[in-house]
C-alpha cells in the first residue's frame, strides 16, 4: 500500500507533518481530515526523488488579470476539497504566464515544506500585496480558506472592472491628441516647406501668425533631434520627479482640484477605501490593520495622510466616521455619515459595500459620459489649430490679391 506524506494546518494555527498508508489519495487525504484542520499538503511518498530548487527570478510585477485567475482558481480547488499543495502544482501547470508559473512552483515548493501559504505568499510582494496575504493568513486560521479566497477574487475583479473603465476613457482623447501631434509635426516639417516658396515669392510682408509657423518649421527641420530628445528627457525628468515625495504631493492635490479629472479621481479613491476596507472587515482583520492595510493599497497621498490620522485616532477611542469627516475636499458627506450609520448599528462592512457600490456605479456612468464631455473640448482645441494654422497661411496669399486689385 502506498504511503503518503501530509501537512495538514489546524484552527488554532499549528502545523502537523506525517505519513500515512492509503489505497490512494483521496483516501488518504479522508483519513487526514477526520482529525481536523486544513491540508496544505499531499503527496505520495517516493524514495530517492529530490525536489529541484528553484531559483529566484526578480520580476517587475504580475499583471492583475493574473492575480484575478489565480484567486479564482485556487478558491474553487480549495473549496471542492483539492489539498492546497495540488491545488498550487495544479493552477503551475494551467498557467500560461511564465511569471505567475515560476511564483505559483514556488509557493508550491514552501508549503511542501510545511510554510503556510499567507507565509508564502508575503515573499512574493509582486504578486501578493498586504490585502491579499493578509485576508489567506485570516481564512487559514479561521479554516475557511475557500470563503477568504472567494472574497479576493471578487475585491480584485471589482479592481479590474475599475481600472478598465478608468483606463477606457482616457483612451479617445489619448489617441486623438496623439495624431494631433503627429499631423502637426508632419505639417511642420514637410509640407510647410513646400509653401515656403511661394510666399517668398509674394514679395509681400508677412503677419506676426505666419512668421511664427514659418519659425517653427525651421526650427523643428534644424533642430528636430535635439527638440526630440529634449521632449523625452522633459517626459523622463516629470516621470521621475512624480515619483518622489514632493512630486506625488503635487501631483496628489492637482487631480483633486482639477476640474474634469477632480470627481473621477475622488470617486474612484472613495470606491477603493470603502470595498478594500469592507473585504478586510468582513474576514475578519481588526480595524487598526485593516485600515493600515488600505492605506497602503491606495496611492493618492492626500487619501494615505488621512487615513494615517485615522489609523493614529481610531487606536485612541475616535470614530472612524469623525477622522474622516475632516477631509471633506477628498471624502464626501455620504461617506462619513454612512460609516456613521454603520458604526452605530455594528454593520460597517455592509455600510462600507454600499458606497463602494454607489461609487462604482458612478464611476461606469461617468466614463460613460465621459466621451460626451471630452469630445466638445477636443474639437474646440482640433478647431483653433486648424483655424490658426488656415488663418496664417491664406493671410498672406489675401495681402497678394488686395494689392493686385
């Protein structure tokens, strides 16, 4: 009869490894489970086999889709009754992305050793954030692992949803600005030339308007690299400078008070804090982590110092819905007086879901309408230059014909 080593986890979090004899394993793992807790692994013993190392591979992040699948398919194996260490061997094979199938065999490798797999997955803070590790370390403990998984895949499908949207509508006006340029600088370099000529011709003065094109043009044919690289190295210079303290500051108070933007940056801020905060509440986090949890996960600094001063109160006794109802230019009204309610009756998980709820439905309305409110503006700007650049050519060629007359 084969024999097959196990890990199994129990409630109270200690860990078990033995081996035991069954006709396969699906016995094995029933034999198993009569005593309790959670099996992290199983497998059948097989003397003179050695595991590979694997090796660490530095990766620059996982696509989200990634981490939605793999959420989504481990809490179904897990939650059909699949050992999680099969479950992990199994979702290396099915997946496609050689990222996640290095990180999925490595979480394979640990938990095979008896390491828990929130343990597991904090070494991979590129594919696992705080929200995701600590919401498994909740269901490993609780034993209801499948139930915290299930949770995950949702909060991050709602993610995903959000950025799409977000993502969605900046396209149009992105691509449309994009041929502006291009045509402009088409026009500039090769069929302004052409023009040129004959203007010269004219033997007439010409307006401020078409001197100004004119010196554009040579300046972008003469100096055309060195305008290149400087736009780059000035694109290059922002990116960095965005990514220092002062700079995500600036930046954090510009998007919530620039007009257009202003409402889908709050909106979409306010969407994250109340479902990622609702998700850790209902799992059972304590509300200190879980809003330290949160606060890292959002990346607008106005929303992290707010939330630093209510990590800060609520520790000290304060309602969470009166820290937050100082912030009214990041949190409105409805926010403060629905935790408020929340907080009152004992179901602010629930109160949490509702705004994010409303916020998301907000968000798809206005990206929605966003087009209608982008096109307008983008047509206006097409206009003026097309306007501008029309105006300044045909000034001179009237100039001509009032003379000949």
């Amino acid at each position: 009869m084969p024999q097959y080593t196990y890990t199994i986890r129990m409630h109270d979090g200690t860990q078990h490894t033995g081996t035991i004899e069954a006709e396969d394993a699906a016995h094995a793992a029933k034999q198993v489970r009569q005593g309790g807790g959670i099996i992290t692994a199983l497998e059948e013993a097989t003397p003179g086999t050695t595991r590979k190392k694997l090796s660490d591979i530095q990766l620059f992040g996982v696509p989200l889709k990634e981490r939605v699948l793999f959420a989504v398919n481990l809490s179904v194996m897990v939650g059909s009754g699949l050992p999680i260490a099969r479950a992990l061997k199994n979702l290396s094979e099915q997946s496609k992305n050689k990222a996640t199938r290095t990180i999925v065999l490595q979480l394979y490798a640990d938990v095979l050793k008896g390491t828990g797999l929130a343990d597991a997955m904090a070494k991979h803070p590129e594919m696992f954030d705080d929200l995701f590790v600590n919401m498994v370390r909740v269901g490993e403990v609780g034993g209801n692992l499948d139930e915290a998984l299930t949770l995950i895949a949702h909060q991050l499908e709602k993610e995903q949803t959000l950025r799409a949207r977000v993502r969605g509508a900046m396209m149009y006006p992105a691509i449309v600005l994009f041929a502006m340029v291009g045509i402009a600088v088409l026009m500039l370099t090769y069929i302004l030339p052409q023009i040129m000529g004959v203007f010269s011709d004219m033997g007439v003065q010409l307006p401020a308007s078409t001197l100004f094109i004119i010196k554009l043009s040579d300046g972008l044919r003469t100096h055309g690299i060195a305008v290149a690289l400087g736009t780059l190295g000035g694109i290059g210079a922002l990116a960095l400078f965005l990514r220092t303290i002062p700079g995500k500051k600036l930046f954090s108070r510009f998007t919530v008070t620039m007009p257009v933007v202003k409402s889908m940056v709050i909106a979409v801020n306010c969407a994250r804090f109340a479902r990622i905060h609702s998700s850790l509440l209902r799992s059972g986090v304590s509300v200190i982590e879980s809003l330290t949890i949160v606060r890292n996960t959002l990346t607008n600094t106005l929303y992290r110092d707010a939330l630093d001063d209510a990590i800060a109160s609520v520790a000290r006794g304060t309602s969470l819905a009166d820290v937050i109802r100082k912030y009214p230019k990041i949190f409105p009204i409805m926010v403060p007086q629905m935790i408020d309610v929340g907080e009152e009756t004992g179901k602010t998980g629930a109160m949490l879901l509702k705004i994010a709820e409303f916020y998301e439905s907000y968000i798809d309305q206005m990206t929605k309408n966003m087009s209608s409110i982008i096109e307008p503006l983008l047509m206006l700007l097409i206009g003026g230059g097309v306007g501008f650049f029309a105006v300044a050519m045909l000034k001179p060629m009237y100039s001509v014909l009032e003379n000949i007359k």
